[in-house]
C-alpha cells in the first residue's frame, strides 16, 4: 500500500516576489491555492483558491485584514470572509474552505500538496 | 364597414374618445400604442388637451401653449371644438353638433365635470363666471378691466385657487363661503382657522356662514350680492367656484346607469353598465365615488387602456385622496381621515400661532395605526405621513412625536426609508423585505455585518448596501440605541470625517492614516474607502505599491471581474463618439482574444472574458490604436452619453456631443464615493436621458440646464433642476463645484442622490454652497478639482509602460500559462461562461 502521507511540497515562488497583503495564486499539483504573505509578523498563508460561494477561483484576489480579531480575506465576488488559519467562513459557520501548510525554506515559499493531507482513497476503491 | 384597414390587413378597431381634458389626453396616450387601433377624441373646448391642474398659472403669467399638453400621438384624429350630442348604443355610433356621424367599436367617455353654480338670482349678469377653461379665465381676465373688486364664491380647494388668480389681478379679494370653514372637504375645524387667519392675513377677506341670496346692481361697485343674514357686498366680479358635477349627460340620455347624485357608474374595469363604452376621471362614478383628483384619474385611464389592449388583470379600486398643495402661498397637505370620523379614531394637534404652523394627526383606536392627517402651514412630513398611512406603518409609541418639532433628536427618524412599508423589498439578489430587516435588527443585529449574517441582505450584487445600511441607522435610532457611524471596527469616524483628516493632516497612506486614527490592519470596507479618499485627494496612479493591497480586485487590475473570475475590459468612448477605425481596433482585439462583445448603456463597448495575465496584452493592442482605460472598474466617473446634437440633428439646439466629450475628458478618472454618471442632451426632448444621471446637462435656447443627484440603478430617481441659461464657462465651473463637494462630503458608497437628500437642507442647502458659496468653500473647491484635472494620467497607459507594474498581471505566480479550468460555452456566436449544470 501506497504511503498516504508524504512530506511533498511545492515551491511556488520566492518569498520577495510576495507583496504584502497582496495574494498570489498557485498551482499545486492541480489544486489552485491562493497564498498570502502578510505584513508584519504574522507570515504566508494558503488556502483554497475557489470561493465556494461563487464557484469562481478568486479568492488570491480578495482584500486581507482582520475582522472580530481573526485574520481574513474577503472574496471580491459576494464578500464573505474566510479566516486564513482556519478556512472558516466568519458570515456561514456551515462553510468552510481548505486551507493548506505553507512554509519558506531558503527564500522559497512551499505549499505541501493536497493530495498529501486527505487519503488518495475514492467511494467505490474504499 | 370602416375605410381605414389595419396594415397586417385586419380591419382597425375604432376608439372613440369624447373629451379632451387631460384624464382623455392621457388615455389617447396609452392607447396609440395598442396595435390595430383608431383613436378619434372629440372635444367641446376649441383647443387641444393642456394642464388645467396648472390653471392659475395663467394668470400668472402663463401662455395657453405653457398649459399645452404634449401633442395626442400622430396616429390619433383630434377634433377640437366639435361636441358630442348624443350617442345611439345600438348602432354604435356618436353624432355631434356638426352633424358628424361617427361609429365606434369602444366608447370612452372622459367628459370630466362642470363647476356647480348654486342657484342664486343673478347668477347669469354678466360678470359672473366659472373657473374651469381657458376660455373662462379669458373672460375673467376680461371683467377685471376697470374692476376693483373680486368675489369668489366658495372657499374649497378650487375657490382659493380663484381668489388666488383674483388676486393675481390685483383686486381686493373676498371669499364667501356656505359652510363654516375653509376648505371643509380636506381640513378640520382647527386647520381651516389656521389656512383662514393665514389668507386673511395676505389681505383676502374671508366670509363664511354666508348665504348668498340674490345678486343685484350695486352702487359702488357693478354688483352687489345679498346674504340671507342681511349683510351685502359690492364687487365688479363674481367667480363660482363652489364645486364640480360630474358630467354625465350623454351617459344618462343614452340610457347608462348613473349615479343618484351624478356620474357614470363603472366597475373596476372603468367600464359603464354598457360593455363596449368606458367612463374615467371626474365623470365616472365608482363605488359611489367620484375621483375629483388627476391622479386617480389617469388610474383610470391606464386601466381602460390596458383593458382596451386585452389585458383584463387592469383594475381601479378606487384611490387615495390625500392632498398637498400651494395655496394663496400656503401649504397645505389633507390625508385620510382628516375629520376623525373613523369609530374609535382619536387625534393629536399640534398649533403654533406665532410660526403659523397647523398639524394633526388622527390614530386608530389603539394608537398604532396613522388614519388621517391635517397640515397648514408646513408641509414637509407629508410624504412621510402618507407613506406611514397608505403602508399601514406601526407608529412610534408616541405618535404626537410624528408632528412635534423635532429639536432635540426626538421622534421618528428622518429618512425617506421609514416611509417604506415592511413588504418593500430591500436586497433583490436575497429577496430580502424590509420587514425582514427589520426583525433582525429587533432580534439584536446591529451592524452592517450582523444584518447582513442574518437575512443576507445586500451579500449578493451589494447594491442595497446604502439602504440597508440606512435602514439600520433609521431602525436603532428608533429604539433609542446609539447609530456606529463609524466607517468599519478599524476607524472610530465616518468617510466625511477621514477626508477632512487626510487633507488636513497632508496624510498620504493607508498606513498613516490607521496608525494616527485607527486600529487593526483594516479591511475590505476601509481600504478601498482610504483608498478612494487618497485618490480623489492626491491622485496618485493607483498601482502605486502602497496602495496595491487596499484595493478592490477591480481596482488592482483595473478591469472588471466577472462572476467566473474572469475580467471585462471598457475602453474610454467619450460622449459615445467613435471613429470607424477605433471601432474596427476594438473589433480586432476582441476576436484575437475571444472577447465576447457588449454595447453598454453609456455608449461605450465591454469586452469581457480576459484573464489576469491576458489584459496588458489587450491593452498594449487598445493603447496602440489610441483608446485609454474608460474607469469601468473604478467608483469614478464613468461615461458622459449624448445624443448627436446639433451637429446632425434638426431639432438639436448645442453641439451637446462637443460637451460631453470636454465634460468627459475633463473628469475622467476622477475618484469618487460613489461611480458617477452623466449625460448631454442638445435640446429638451432629452434623448441622452440627462435626467437619470448624477450630473445631467440640456441644451436649450438660452444654454445649457445643468440637472444634478439623478439616478437609474435599483432605486431610480430624477435630477434636480439645478441651474439654468448656463455658457460653457459657468457650467463646468459648477460642475467642479459640485462634483468636488460631493467628493468631500459624501458617505462611502452613497450615491449622490442620497447624498442630497441626507444633507439638511438638501438642493436648497447645495444651491446656497455652489452657486451663492455660502461656506465660502468655492475657491478651495475649483483650485482641487484644477488640481485633479491637472495631474490626470491614464492608467493603463503608465500600466503597460513600467515593468515593475506589469509584475503582478500574472494568473498563477508559478506559471505562464492560463487558467484552463476555466469552461465557456459558445452562445449566438460569442462563447460565454458555462452554467455549473453546463460545466459538469
């Protein structure tokens, strides 16, 4: 059997090419993510591209800040908001996207695959 | 069988229409439009339909041809001056006094009134008259020659506007009225003392309780009338106005039911007892009413016509007669039940004798309920008031809050939203009432976020936002619960507030600004709205890197994202004029990349479908064959449409697409609360639609008419008449003035309709700063629009030409190529995106 969990990760792009509060989106593997590095101290965050309300992968291109003390970004489609450490949307507690490990290795950022967190099992195999 | 045949060979149906008053006028209107069929309007009066509401403004210097209503439709035959004599239902025809004989398939009688004249000895000496036509005020205005003395009989809504017209006339003015009080049908006792004591104090003399008996020879004067109490007056003229009847002579002749006291019955179809005849305005009877009022009649006559075109869902179920108006120079607004006469209705009253302000309100037996209202001298919460009683609004839990001087922040919130009833449908993307705002603002909402978390309101297209917002306001102050007008959690002041700190303190960054005045990191409402304030302060190019994570997405890469992501492209136009080649350049650049092609509302072409990484592509294309970013995506000024003008148009009277291309080219890219919107029409018959548009100009004879704060959108709204006979010069210097007030003082995302009607004061308020520079603010305001103007650049243009800029147009940071999950279906030959029942 096949390991389910392995340690790979993307690279996506430097660390300066990531402007501050300004998203990026990536393909890792063939998920879209949407990274975000912002500023001061609190470092790089990926998550779903896709905004599960419009469908649409937009959400590298929301607005970042803080509501109720939570870090979110805001999709520029219907403007709910999504904790970036949790993926929760902060208007629905029923929705909530995937967010991803990211880490910067040597001015790299990486984002660990998908297909690395959920088993690679399907309904009919399992 | 009838001559004239319809053009698709079916032979027309043939309208006839007896009356040309205006509830007539306005059916003819309608109905021209219905296929298949032929109007002809015979009317007694020798000219064709005008404004007898405006009446008095003949004497007020008003020409027949200003009461002139728009010509009746070309299709329609109008016989002016030929009276209809009688009708035979059976051959279905009408004859008239010029023995014309004509058949009808459908009768429409819209014959209007006559003015009651009692039956007083000497009714018919010459100098007595009527006030109903043209041709009455002539003779009137014929009297008052060498005349010193007028006397209206009768002192209801149409006597006071005689003894208005009288004293336009400049004649001593008296008023005898039958009945105790002044205007008996619409005020109460106390009203009418108060509209009295207000007349009488403009110099009319006011008698009531008065009989007349007999008018005889006078000695002084041509006449002296005689009062069964024993008093007499001398007077050179004599005006009746003591009432209309409907008139329903035709009708009864020809065997139609009537009315016992007058008028033709009708159902709510407006059909009378005979099915081919219609009846409607002041001659028909309906539930044993008759609608002396225009607006009820023109009910009528839309619901006639919409029957006439087949639409049987049409019906008239009777109407509202509240009424406000200018009186002798007095307000005065009737609602409802404005004689508690209702069983269990009781009233408050509010008098103030030294202002001369009269108002009353009648409640329902509980107390929750508006029944009726009285107002004399102050009109302004009419509207408010009628709202509240036409929508059955709860009342506040004092209702003499409603008429009580408002002085210290009491009594139900200002806002034209708390006139809406609960049913008015708020966000139409939700389907969300304002009832259902309501509720959750009662359950403990009390933010934007909150109302929005609960009933979802304005998260769709967010166009209701303001509304919602405004609503919020309106409902926490209502339950006394202090109104956040903060900007969001960040920033403790409004969009005003942080644009006067931003100038003042010379602030030039999001990050300034929240380190002196806020707190967090901000969010997706204040960035964009610092944003928008730097921009409108500074005009910086809004790529620069500070500002690039405060942006909306549309800002940022200055397109328009669709719902899949994708981005749409609109090219500057300006005023709509393009040249063949640029239009072929357009053409050429959306084939190459696949663009699917609109025509916009404001005259320019969207271009829809490019993603990120394809838009300096295109716009290096655009750039080349000379087109400029048209700020599609920003909440700037937008488009300034024109007609043609008269350049090619034979009825244009200014070169309006000159204008709206100097006005465009003067403020495009102009950074603003709201987007704006405008247009240039080269004569009054306004084909740019000038009027729906923020700032809105007609040419005319004289100049230019500058109109302002109109909108189309959700909640249409006409502009103001703001200024008139304007050269070049002065109207873009008000132009300047407006725009940049509005840019200074409006709320985010407020429109500048709201804008005007939430500044206290509202156009009269904005006149006085524009125009009169009341704050002595004009100066400032030329010298930052100069500023503005002066340091334009296109966006686009500086986009394409800085390599450090163009970095971020990538789809994926860590790749070249597109997005190909993307999945489009092709459409009437242009591919569109798929439906997600498409896409799987």
């Amino acid at each position: 059997m096949p390991a389910m969990y392995s340690a790979a990760w993307t690279t996506v792009c430097d660390l300066d090419a990531l402007l501050p509060d300004v998203g990026v989106r990536a393909l890792v593997g063939d998920t879209q993510v949407a990274v975000f590095r912002l500023s001061g101290p609190d470092g790089v965050f990926a998550i779903d591209a896709f905004d599960p309300f419009s469908g649409a992968p937009v959400l590298s291109r929301g607005i970042v800040g803080d509501v109720k003390g939570q870090l979110v970004v805001a999709s520029p489609i219907y403007k709910q908001h999504f904790n970036l450490h949790t993926g929760q949307c902060l208007e629905d507690e029923a929705v909530a996207i995937r967010t991803f490990p990211v880490r910067v290795v040597d001015g790299h950022v990486q984002v660990r695959q998908p297909s690395c967190v959920y088993p690679m099992t399907s309904p009919s195999s399992a | 069988m009838t001559a004239t045949t319809h053009r698709h060979g079916l032979p027309n149906r043939q309208v006839v229409v007896v009356g040309n008053g205006m509830v007539g006028h306005r059916f003819v209107e309608l109905a021209a439009a219905i296929p298949g069929v032929a109007i002809t309007v015979l009317g007694e009066e020798p000219r064709a339909a005008y404004d007898r509401v405006h009446l008095s403004d003949y004497f007020a210097g008003a020409s027949a041809s200003d009461l002139a209503l728009p010509a009746a439709p070309s299709t329609a035959t109008v016989r002016a001056g030929e009276r209809v004599t009688a009708i035979d239902r059976e051959s279905k025809a009408v004859r008239t006094d010029r023995g014309r004989r004509i058949g009808y398939d459908t009768l429409v009688l819209a014959t209007g009134s006559y003015p009651f004249v009692p039956p007083i000895d000497g009714r018919d000496l010459p100098h007595c008259h009527v006030y109903r036509t043209i041709e009455d005020l002539d003779a009137i205005a014929a009297s008052g020659a060498g005349a010193e003395v007028g006397v209206v009989v009768g002192g209801g809504l149409l006597g006071l506007e005689a003894a208005n017209a009288l004293t336009n006339m400049a004649l001593a003015t008296h008023v005898v009225e039958f009945a105790p009080g002044l205007m008996g049908t619409q005020l109460d006792d106390g009203g009418g003392t108060m509209l009295r004591g207000m007349i009488e104090d403009l110099g009319v003399a006011v008698h009531t309780g008065k009989n007349t008996l007999r008018i005889v020879p006078g000695e002084a004067a041509r006449h002296r009338m005689e009062f069964a109490d024993g008093d007499s007056l001398e007077t050179d003229l004599v005006v009746f106005s003591a009432g209309i009847r409907p008139r329903d002579e035709l009708a009864r002749d020809c065997g139609l039911a009537t009315g016992e006291r007058g008028g033709i019955a009708v159902d709510e179809s407006c059909r009378t007892s005979d099915p081919d005849i219609f009846a409607i305005g002041e001659c028909a009877l309906y539930d044993g009413r008759i609608f002396g009022l225009v607006a009820p009649g023109y009910e009528m006559a839309k619901v006639a016509a919409s029957v006439l075109a087949g639409n049987g869902d049409a019906t008239f179920h009777g109407a509202d007669m509240s009424t406000k108006l200018k009186l002798l120079g007095v307000d005065v607004g009737s609602i409802g039940d404005a004689h508690c006469r209702t069983r269990g209705a009781s009233a408050y009253t509010y008098i103030d004798q030294r202002t001369r302000v009269y108002k009353r309100i009648v409640v329902n037996r509980t107390g929750k309920k508006l029944l009726g209202a009285v107002l004399v001298g102050d009109t302004a919460d009419y509207g408010m008031l009628l709202q509240t009683m036409l929508n059955e609004l709860a009342l506040p839990k004092h209702p003499d809050t409603l008429i009580l001087p408002q002085r210290d922040g009491g009594g139900m919130p200002a806002g034209a939203v708390c006139a809406l009833p609960d049913s008015a449908q708020i966000c139409s993307c939700h389907d969300v009432s304002k009832g259902a705002i309501v509720a959750a603002v009662a359950d403990g909402a009390s933010t934007l976020g909150a109302v929005r978390g609960c009933t979802k309101a304005s998260t769709g297209c967010g166009g209701c936002a303001p509304l919602v917002t405004q609503l919020l306001n309106a409902e926490l102050e209502a339950r006394g619960i202090e109104i956040n007008t903060d900007l969001c959690e960040h920033f403790p002041h409004t969009r005003q507030e942080l644009y006067h700190l931003v100038r003042v303190e010379s602030i030039q960054s999001f990050d300034a600004l929240i380190a002196a005045h806020g707190r967090g990191r901000g969010c997706d409402i204040c960035k964009p709205a610092v944003t928008s304030i730097l921009a409108a302060c500074w005009n910086d190019h809004v790529l620069t890197r500070p500002h690039a994570p405060l942006q909306d997405t549309n800002d940022h890469f200055l397109a328009n994202m669709q719902k899949n992501g994708t981005y749409s492209i609109v090219p500057r136009v300006p005023g709509g004029e393009i040249t063949p080649d640029k239009l072929i350049a357009l053409g050429e650049v959306a084939k190459k990349y696949d663009l699917y092609t609109k025509v916009t509302g404001g005259q320019r072409i969207d271009l829809f479908g490019a993603q990120v990484h394809e838009l300096p592509l295109i716009w290096r294309e655009l750039i080349d064959a000379g087109f400029e970013t048209g700020h599609a995506y920003g909440k700037a000024v937008r488009t300034v449409k024109s007609c043609v003008g008269s350049t090619w148009c034979r009825y244009g009277v200014l070169d309006s697409v000159g204008m709206a291309i100097a006005i465009e080219n003067r403020y495009k890219g102009l950074r603003a609360p709201h987007k704006l919107k405008f247009a240039v029409s080269g004569c009054t018959r306004e084909c740019a639609e000038a009027q729906s548009k923020d700032v809105g100009v007609i040419a005319t004879e004289i100049g230019w008419n500058l109109y302002v704060c109109g909108n189309g959108g959700m909640r249409p709204r006409h502009a103001d008449l703001f200024a008139t006979g304007l050269d070049d010069a002065a109207l873009i210097a008000l132009i300047d003035r407006f725009l940049m007030f509005y840019i200074r003082t409006a709320d985010r995302l407020q429109r500048t309709s709201v804008w005007m009607e939430n500044l206290e004061g509202g156009l009269d308020y904005l006149k006085s700063v524009i125009v009169e520079d009341s704050l002595g603010l004009v100066a400032d305001l030329e010298a930052e629009m100069a500023h503005v103007v002066g340091t334009y650049e296109c966006e686009w243009k500086a986009t394409v030409e800085d390599p450090e800029k163009l970095k971020r147009f990538r789809t994926f940071v860590n790749s070249d190529e597109g997005d190909d999950s993307l999945v489009f279906v092709r459409e009437r030959g242009q591919r569109r995106p798929a439906l997600a029942s498409e896409a799987a």
